[in-house]
C-alpha cells in the first residue's frame, strides 16, 4: 500500500514507467532510466531543476503585434543516472533470458526507488544487482544513487558524468516541440580524487547550472577507483570483487539560487552525511504521512493510486520562490516544462488542506514574476495592472496560439484566488501585507482595463475561458464569476488593510498603496464593477450560459459518425470546433464548484445536467471536477466514474503521452474529486463546510484537514467521525448543519 | 496626360519606381529596374510569371488540425533586365553629376516604357541613351527590351541572362515573408549563334519556366557579338560604335500552359517580327481606351492618377485560367502573389462594366482550384460543398493565421457573387451552365454546413467578416447578407436550368446535378435559410450590427492619447483590437453597397455616420468603399476626400510599402468610388442604375459601360449625357427614375 511495485520488465512500458517512477524532490527530478542501460527501446534519459529555464525562438506563421517571439524552456541537465556494469567483463544488460527475480519499487515511507534483478552471466553465474535512488526532501540539492553487486568473481562499474545533454524531440508530434533542443553548453567539466562535476550553462539565458558526483565505495575486497575524462563525460570506474557497492550522492545547484552554484554544489558534499540522510527522509516522509495521508478502506486499487497521487505531488511541487509546479512537475518535457493555472485550481486547493506551508513557496513563485505580469500588461496595450502569461517559467507570455492562451485572462483571477484562500487558511496577514495584495491589486486592475459598463452591467468582451473549444468570447461565465470575486476582495482587502489598527501593517499598506498609486475610488469602481457583473443566464434552459453566444450554436452532432473521433482538437479545424456547443473541459462547472454563491442551486443542478451532455473531457483537467460536481449533484455512482476515469490516467497511460511525463493537475484534481466531491469539503466565506458520500465499493476513507493553526481528522464510514486534534475549537458545517469541534469530544454522526 | 513621367533620379525612391514603372501584361510582369544597374540604393530586380507557383513550409508556434503546413509562394523568375554599358570603356552609371536630361515615362497609349539620359564621360563627351520596354499585349509571352546609344566612340552592351535569382526577404518586416528565397533551380542554360536561354524549375511544385532571349543589333558601323556562358548566366556582349541599337525579345513560357516550354519559347521567337509588334500593341490599346477609358474634366492630376490605375490594371490581370490577379499584381512580391477576395469584390466590378471579356478568364481560374476548395472543406471537417482558400495561387490554403484567414468564409459568397454578376451583365448562359453553377452550388453548400437554424432564424457562427479588426463572430452582418444572397440564386439557379427548355443546357444541367448529387430538397433549404437569414440589428441605434455582439463592446478610446498609434495592427495586440468597436476596413458598409435591398435607406445612413466614425482604414480596402457610400449618403465632399485618401497611395507611397508592388484593390477600389460612387453606376436585379454626383474641382467626367453586347457612354458635367453607341435599345434608371436609351437619340438631362 505504500509503494509502487513493478515485478516485469518490458522494453515497451521503458518509457512510460520513466515517468511513473521519476524520483524528485520539488527542486531536482531524475527521471526513471536504467542505470545499466537498455538493451533496445525508446528512453527520455531526463533530469530536470524545477524554474531554470533557456529561452528558444517562436515562430508565427502570420506575425502580429505583442505575439512572443520567444519562450522558456525547462531545459535538461547533465546526467547522472548512468553506471555500465560487468561481471567477469561481461556486460550486465536486461536482455531476455539473462535475469530473474526483476522489480522496481518506488517507496512513499523510505522516499527511496529500489530496482533489483539477478543477472545470469553466460558461464552460469549469477550477480545479484540492487540499485536505490532517493532525492533528498531535507536538502533537496542532494541525490544518492547507490548501486549494490553481489559476484562470485570480478565485478566492475563505471558511473558516467554526462554533460553533452539535448532534450527530446519529436517532430511528428507537434505537442513535444521539435527543435532546438540542445539548451546546455558546457562550462566546467572534471574530476577531484572523489568527485567528477560539470558546470553547465544555458545557451541563451546564460544560467549555470552546476552537478557534482560523490563517489563512495564499500566492499570487503579490494577495490580500484579510477577517473577519466573525455570531450563531455567523466566516466569513474570502479573495479573489485564479490561484494561491492557504489554510492554517488550528487549535489545540484544553479544560479538562480547561488551566486557560485560550483562552489556551492562542492561545499554542500562537504557538510552532509548519508545515512544520516536516509534517516532524515524517513523522519520527513513520517510527518508527511501523518498530516497529509488519505485513507481509502475496501479499495486496494484506490488507496495505491491516491497515496501514488500524494507522493508525486511532494516530488515534484516546487519549494521555493524560484519554482512552481510545471503540467509534468519534474518527471518529463512535455508543455516545455511551463507553468499554468494548474497550480492555482488544481494543486493549490489540495496543498491548502494538507500541506499550507508549501503553498506560501508557489505564491512567493508569482510575487517573484509579478514586474513581469506588469511588463506583459503594457505590451497587451493596457495602462496599468499585470497581465499573467498564461504558461511561462521566468514570468515571459509562452503561449503560441494567444486565443487559447494570452486570452485565458481568467489566470489573474486564479492567481489572486489562490492568494485569497491562502490568507484565509492561514490568516497571514504579514504575507498578505507584504506580498499577497500587491498581486491581488495589480492583477485586479486587468479587468477594469478589458471590461465596461454598459446599460448598468459590467461585462468583460474577448477573453477564453478554460474551456478551449471556443475561444475569443464574450462575457464567458467562468471569467466574469472570478473577476467578480477578485474584484469584491481587491475592494475588500484595500479598505481592510488601509483601515487597519496595527500600525505596521498599516505603514506597509499605505506604502504600497503610493507605489500603486491607488486610491479609494479606484476600488469602489471595481466593487462596483463585481456588484455590477453580467452573469449570462437562459431562461429558457434555466442555466448559467458558458458565454454571451454559447447556447445559441448548434450543439455538436455527437450522433454523426463523421463527428465522433477523439480527441476533438486532434480531427478537427479549430473553426469547428468553435461553432459547435461543444466543451474540452469544464467550464461553467468549474466556476459552479468554486464560486457556489454566485448561482442557485436549481441552475447549478440543471447546469451540470446540460454541460455534462456536451463535454468530451479531451483535457485531462475536467473528469475530477466533474466527478466533484456530480457528487454535489447527488449522484454518487456518478461521482465515483469520474474519479475512476482520472485516477488510473498515468498509472495505466490512458492519455498515451504518460512518457511525456505525468499529469499533475489530473493527479492532483483527482484528489479534489475525493476531498471536495466525495467528502463535500468547501472552504468558503462562512468556513468549513463537509458533505460527505462513500462511494458504493468502499467501507470508508479518511484524510486531515490543516485549517489556521488547527489539524482535524476526518473519517467517512457509514458514519462520520470528526477529532480536532490540534488548535482551539471551531465550527464546522456538516451537510449545512452546524457542528462544534473540541478537543474535548470527538463528534460521531451518521452519515445522509 | 497618356504618361506616368518621372524627371529626376532620386536613388531613395529608386524603388518605389520599380514598382509604379513595372512593365507587364498580366502574364508577365518586370520590375522596373535599371538595365545597367544602379549606383546605390535598394532594389528589387523581380521577374514575375502569373500563377506560377513554389510552396514552402509554414511553421506555427502551436500547431492545430488543419492548419496548412506549405504555402504557395510567387517565384522571381530569370532576370532578363540587365544590359550594362560602357563608352570607350568607362562603366555607364548614374552618378551624380555624370548625366543631365534624365526622364522615364509609362505610355499608355504607345504600351511601353522609356528612359532616357545623356551620360558625360571623364574625357568630357557625351553618350545618349534610350531603353524602351514593352510586354507584348497581344502575345503575352513576348517581352521586348531596346537599348540605344549614340556615342561617338567605342560602345560596348554585355546583355545578361541571370537564371541565379532568389526572392526578396526582409527578416524585419513580417509581411515580406523572411526565409524561403531561393525558389527556382536551373534546369537548362545556354545560347545559339542569337539566344540565350534559360530554363528554371521550382524547388518543390517542379514547375518550369522557360525563357529565351533573342538579341538583334542595328548599327551602320561594324558590330561584334560574342556569348559567354557562367555558372548561372549567359553573357552577350555587343561591341560597336557612334549609334548601337540592341534589341532583346524575350519570350517566357513554363509547364503550366505549355507541355515543353523551352521548346513552345523558342518557336514563338521565330515566328514574330518585332515592328508589328509594337503596331499591334499600339492598336491594341488603341481598342482599350476607346473602350475604357475614364475621363476626367478639370483635374489633371486625378485624370493622370486613373488613367494610371486603369493601366495598371491591364498590366496585372490574368488573361487565362491558370492565373489570377494578385494583391500586388505582376509588380512585386508583397503576399507571396496570394490571390485574395480583391479579385471578386473590388476587381471584377471594375471589369465588368468595361472589360466583361477579362472576367472570364478570372472566373475559370476559381473554377479551375473548385477540387481544390472541395478538399479544403472536406479537410475543414465539412460533409460536402467547397471552401475557398482565403489566399492562394494553386488553390490551397495558405494563410497562415486562421482567425483573420479561413474563418473568413465570406469568400466563398464573393466568388458565387462575381460568377452571378457575371451572368447578368453578360447572359452568358453556357459559361453558366458549363462552369458557373457548379461553382454557385458548391460554395452555397458550405453555408448550410455551418449555419444552422434557431427559433426560427438562420445563424452562421463563428467566421470573420471583411473587417478584420474583429475576429470568430458570430452573425457577421457582411457574411450573413452575402450568404443570403448566395443561397437564394443558388435556388433560383439550380430551379432555372432544371427548367431550362433548351435541351442542351437541361441535359448539362441534369448531368451536373448528378454529379453534385444535388436535389430540389437542398435548396428549398437553402432557399429558408435565405430568407429566415438573421441579419443583426441594434434598435436603439437604428442600425445594422456588424454581428451579434459587435455593439455591446465598447468603443475604441480614439481621444486616449495611448491609443493613436496607426495602423493599429502594427501596435496594438489583437486582443486588445478585437475587444473594441473599432474597424480596419468597410465590412458592414460594404455590405450595404454590395446589397442596398437588404436594408432600408435610413438605417444605412445612419450605419454609414455609426461605423464611419470607429473606422481607421488601416486597410487599404477601406477609403474606396466609405467613399462610395459617401456619396450614397449625399455629402459630395466627403465621397471626394475619400477619393482622395485612395487615388495617390501608390503614386505618393502613402503606405510606405509600394515597394512591395502596387495595391491593385485599393487601384480597382479607387475607379469603383468614381463609377459607384460619384456616378452611382448600380447593377441590380431591375438593371442598371445611375446617380450621379460631380466632386467639387472638376467640371466632368466620362466613362462607358459595357452592358449584355451594348455600349453606353456616359458624360457628366452640370448635365448628364446618356448615349447608346452599340446594341438594343433598353432602359436605365436616373436617380430612380427610367430613362429609355435607343441609338436615335442620346439622353441629355439635368444633373439633380
């Protein structure tokens, strides 16, 4: 139940399981390749830092004004992974045949890969082999690899340095980006008495990014070390006998974060112990698990996805201001490794329960991109405010085809959305002083700038939603809800904190508020442009309409056999697409889940009725927020089908591109679709709410909930079991109804 | 009067007059670059053959199904221009101060070109030299150069034949195409005892074209010529003295229209002489302005700038069905030479009224890229019908921005248009029967595909109109009232020839509609669509929206100084134009031209003062139509400044960019605000129709019509002056009122 277990080999699955069974850290990713090699089959040999980035040119068919002509890329830095074996000079390969006794683990407790498999040499014997990985969660600048040989003769290794590093191309598949794929020059490149390290530099962004191997040997028997260097590689060999194992603890390191990212890499091997290591990130996993484990009872598959979802989300979610968490997290180059809103929907609401401490790191993210947002908004022709890019790493607009990106204005409401409940989790109120506002102001003023008034209603023209199967369109629902919130808490926060009694909290704001330039009239005119937004609504369905035109196109002809191959985006011209009711993924339904308030629930209902007909789910960011909405339907087996169809996503490669890496906002939305659909959790202006449901084949399951300052368990059986086991007693409302949490009496009710 | 002249050198403007002197007969079309070569300065030594074509590969930053991955591109052909000079062995240039007597002219009536200068050597003698160019109008594959010199002295002419050519590319500006120059390969190069030939092949379609170059010397004294063959070139080189003619006849052919072209080259050179050449040109155009010409009384400059343009047409138009007229004409290399909508909506009205025989062949050129238009809708994921490409030369698609591209599904209403226009001017039933309807039918198709009925009403979602400062609307009021229009003769057409009593035309007709499997239940359809067609209209302003949602947005913030910037496409992002009321061009006003039954008077007037005002003409397809309408509207002067605004733009480079080549629609747009606008000329369903209005500084002006075998000339002063030269007699309406012309009596009457 804590790991991911593979007990074959198949040269086919290589790739894909590379991903599955990437080991990271938030800071470092190392993708999940043979240290011995393979003997056939495609492999994306990747190791990746979260936020360094090259930027390579863009280029448009039809040039226009404010189109970006270049875009980051994560690139792909020096490889470690690699250490050639022999026995008795016979080279150790997973030929078929050749080995037995083969699996890989990947273990969420020890936060280590284990691979292991006995070799059968051509005269008979047998070498058994054992290779462990673990990123460290403690410092996430340290790796250990360690690769264990036990032989009846002589056994040799060399570990490779690898500097002469591309990233993967495909130039069939335009989602891969073919091209310019060589991102790192060589800097630095050598070895000490025992250490090889490479310096490596971007080739455009002139970033470096540092990789020293520490090697350490074990064995009874005498053992040679001996170092060579050729044009990009260090190759280390190592020769003995019987029983021998080969530590490398790498330290990666790079200038965004160091000002000598070589000198830093060196010193840090210098101060840092390995078992101490290991101790520490079983000490880390523990108080991780203890907070954030969920437990699923009656449903073995379930619970080994779920916690599988849990342990990639701690890998690859970034951990400081310098990072994020890009679609793949750090297990792939799929999307150039950028970011998107996927953090702020997707992966930030789960951190929120879980995890608070870590979303304060991916806000930091954006404070640190916001001048950015502001260039960018200059350059869109607007006056002031910031305009977020819609998929960057440095803060830079990436996006190639701006009516599904640059058009995606509603990212400045998720962005501030985010910092919202943030602040309302935590109650941080420094951190929103100091760095939460200033975004939430800024990115604010966008919708003053592209909105107007007209006969008494605010409406916002020319935007996409998150719905890419129409786009450039008026007053699309999702966008003017959020703008709506943000708007009402631009207003809110600005008087909250410009009248507030702490006088150092009231400095720092008036401060900021000169900075802006901001002043009491320009929030009243956004709180009346929330008061005052259009919501399009149809009175003849009885639902909110996704935008001013949608519901009067046709619907899409899904009963065409000419019209049913999938994904959309893949058979059919963009203009298509768009004249038809037809949806990726939610969209007014992701709005009904965020901002309930805004609708009754009767439209809500006969909304998730009507979008539901219409969607194809061809994104892999809707079955959970669909899953999540049926549930608030009522429909529990509904629920649990959409759960179902996100949760096996990478672990079965249902998308087909699991090698490009994972999907972290279906892994992470697939959570959403247990907390928030299946046990009801909503976090709103009146606090906490539940109202839970349990799947038909499970027994139960249970999960924490972090909520300012405080930790309450939560079990769902056929009944519901709540504990507040840290912080001061509260409120809780269960299905509506108000219930009191002390330390005191745990409460026990049963389930609706 | 009959001359474009050109007195000074100015090396600046050197080329600009490459492309106002361009020599061509809309087969072939030669830049008008110095024989021997310029000092300094910008050039672009282009070549042109209408309708041949390479493709290249066009690159997307995000690429989506359906999106053309090639695009055609107009090669430049063999340079045939080159002639360098010395006298007694001094290089002839003009340097300052070297020459004195300089002029060029472009005669229309003589049909070619002249330049003449004195050159002073450094001994102090003087060389006078005169180079004629002519393309033949009458054998468009004949081009005929003629360098003459009087020295008295040694002369000696090296005539080049340069197959190495390349296309223009300036990775700066985004609309000369960067990349992608090197289009043509040689295939053939050499000389006989008189020719030098080349034959070249494009690097991806292996089209090929074939030129040879004839050199014929008239001299008293004794003449030496010699051949010398380069790499890419061939070399003649003419030595004589005291006066030297050098005549060089160029034929051009290439595998389009001829199955050998070297060979088809070289047999027209033997089988013309070149003094009845330049008699039939003269004869020829001799027949052209007696038919017409457009007179201007009391304004030599507008007289000049229209005879100009009416030349410039002829140079530019295609005379068969491999070609087309581009958007630059034969004159440069602007738009790859993509044919656009131009041709239908601003050309073709132009023809028709006084070169009906020219339609034709434009005409055939659509119906010959039907198979083309019928793959791209297959590929646009259409069940049947034709799309036409938004630009092409070979009839696929290449535009490489779809918004302001495909989705301007109106070109295929301004094709059906024209083949209508076409058959009511002329009753050409068998071009109808045998090429016309198919095309009416197969276009009107499309409509159906993506319009759809709702509570009653036709919609068409998601297109672009002509404007394409807006883009994916829906209802664009241009597109619906063309659509309109289009399935409503697509009915009565396909009802008609099913009904025809000439059994020739029923028996084609029958075949035709098995072949489309066409039946009198599809266009009943198309005939409700028509009529239920939803045209959008704002009450409170009184006026057509130019589509459903056009009015809510607000307007462009034209007293903002932040927004004064022009052409806003070059400073603004799309999106940020797209959320305004603002227009590049004429869309719903060229609507209400095109289709005045459509709406009532008032409501035109008033959209004519609405949409005048958000108007910018950023595009060059603008100022003609707000300038006919204009005079619609009854403000004489402000249908005259708009003339104004259009009439000089290539004379005077107005838009920076002639260099590029002509802007033949803004040409034929220009002619169309005299005839439509200030003489009212209307073709309806009733007949001709004329409402003619006389600009402030002239005292008159003249024109004919060529209208089902007539000719009328029609003469406007103080009075107006009807005169059926030719034809039956028939009856026009004069500011609504009939008037009966016969050939016994000319009609004279007042001038409202």
């Amino acid at each position: 139940m804590w790991r991911l277990t593979q007990n074959y080999y198949t040269p086919s699955r290589q790739v894909i399981e590379e991903s599955l069974f990437m080991v990271g850290n938030g800071y470092v990713g190392v993708r999940g390749c043979f240290e011995e090699g393979y003997p056939s089959g495609d492999t994306i040999r990747g190791t990746y830092i979260n936020g360094l980035f090259d930027r390579v040119p863009m280029q448009h068919a039809e040039m226009a004004y404010g189109l970006p002509i270049v875009q980051d890329k994560q690139p792909r830095i020096a490889d470690t992974q690699t250490c050639k074996i022999w026995l008795d000079d016979e080279p150790v390969q997973l030929i078929e045949g050749k080995f037995e006794t083969y699996y890989r683990h990947l273990d969420y407790h020890k936060g280590t890969s284990e691979r292991s498999y006995v070799f059968m040499t051509s005269s008979g014997y047998k070498g058994h082999l054992k290779f462990t990985r673990m990123a460290s969660l403690v410092n996430p600048h340290l790796f250990l690899y360690r690769i264990e040989v036990i032989y009846d003769g002589a056994i040799r290794l060399e570990s490779v340095l690898e500097g002469g590093v591309e990233n993967y191309s495909n130039p069939a598949d335009p989602r891969t980006g073919a091209g310019h794929t060589k991102l790192m020059t060589i800097l630095k490149l050598g070895h000490t008495d025992a250490e090889s390290f490479v310096t490596l530099e971007t080739s455009n962004t002139n970033l470096q990014q540092a990789t020293v191997v520490k090697h350490m040997v074990y064995s009874d028997a005498p053992v040679d070390i001996s170092y060579a260097s050729e044009t990009s590689a260090i190759h280390t060999t190592v020769e003995g006998k019987q029983h021998l194992v080969l530590e490398k603890l790498c330290a990666f390191t790079d200038s965004l974060r160091f000002e000598n990212p070589t000198e830093a890499a060196f010193e840090m091997l210098a101060h840092e112990d390995v078992s101490n290591l290991e101790k520490r990130q079983v000490n880390y996993l523990d108080e991780y698990w203890r907070l954030a484990d969920i437990e699923i009872e009656g449903n073995m598959r379930d619970q080994r996805a779920v916690r599988f979802m849990m342990y990639q989300l701690l890998q690859s979610v970034g951990t400081d201001a310098f990072s994020n968490i890009s679609a793949k997290g750090l297990s792939g180059e799929g999307y150039e490794g950028h970011y998107f809103w996927d953090t702020e929907i997707y992966v930030i609401p789960i951190l929120l329960i879980n995890q608070p401490e870590r979303v304060k790191h991916l806000l930091e993210y954006r404070a640190r991109i916001l001048d950015a947002a502001r260039q960018r908004a200059l350059e869109l022709g607007h006056e002031k405010g910031a305009a977020y890019a819609w998929r960057t790493i440095s803060g830079i607009e990436c996006s190639g085809y701006f009516p599904a990106g640059t058009a995606q204005y509603h990212i400045n409401a998720d962005i501030a959305h985010a910092f919202i409940q943030y602040y309302l989790y935590t109650e941080d109120i420094n951190f929103l002083v100091g760095t939460g506002v200033e975004v939430i102001l800024e990115t604010a003023r966008i919708w003053m700038e592209i909105g107007n008034f007209k006969d008494g209603l605010f409406h916002i023209h020319s935007v996409t939603g998150p719905d890419e199967y129409t786009a450039i369109v008026n007053d699309n629902y999702y966008t003017n809800a959020m703008a709506k919130y943000h708007l009402k808490w631009a207003h809110d926060l600005y008087q909250m904190l410009g009248a507030s009694l702490d006088p150092t909290i009231k400095t720092q704001f008036e401060a900021l508020r000169v900075k802006l330039n901001m002043n009491a009239e320009e929030v009243e005119h956004m709180l009346a442009a929330s008061n005052q937004m259009y919501l399009p609504y149809d009175d003849q369905l009885g639902i909110y309409a996704q935008d001013a035109n949608f519901l009067k196109k046709p619907v899409w002809p899904f009963e065409n056999e000419n019209f049913q191959k999938r994904p959309l985006l893949l058979h059919y011209h963009p203009l298509t697409i768009y004249r038809h009711q037809v949806l990726k993924q939610a969209d007014t339904i992701l709005a009904h889940f965020m901002l309930e308030e805004y609708a009754d629930e009767a439209s809500i209902f006969r909304g998730f009725d009507y979008y539901e007909q219409i969607t194809t789910h061809d994104s892999s960011l809707s079955s959970c927020i669909y899953g999540i909405m049926a549930a608030r339907r009522g429909n529990r087996d509904k629920a649990y089908a959409y759960f179902e169809d996100s949760v096996m996503l990478d672990l079965e490669d249902r998308h087909g591109n699991t090698k490009d890496g994972l999907h972290m906002a279906n892994i992470s939305g697939t959570v959403l679709t247990l907390l928030a659909g299946f046990a009801g959790f909503r976090h709103k202006d009146d606090g906490l709410h539940l109202r839970p449901i349990l799947p038909k084949d499970w027994t139960g399951y249970s999960f924490n909930i972090r909520y300012r300052n405080r930790l309450i368990s939560v079990r769902v059986t056929e009944r519901i079991h709540l504990a507040l086991k840290v912080g001061a007693p509260m409120e809780i409302k269960v299905y509506g109804q108000s219930v009191q949490l002390t330390k005191a009496c745990d409460v026990d009710m049963k389930r609706e």
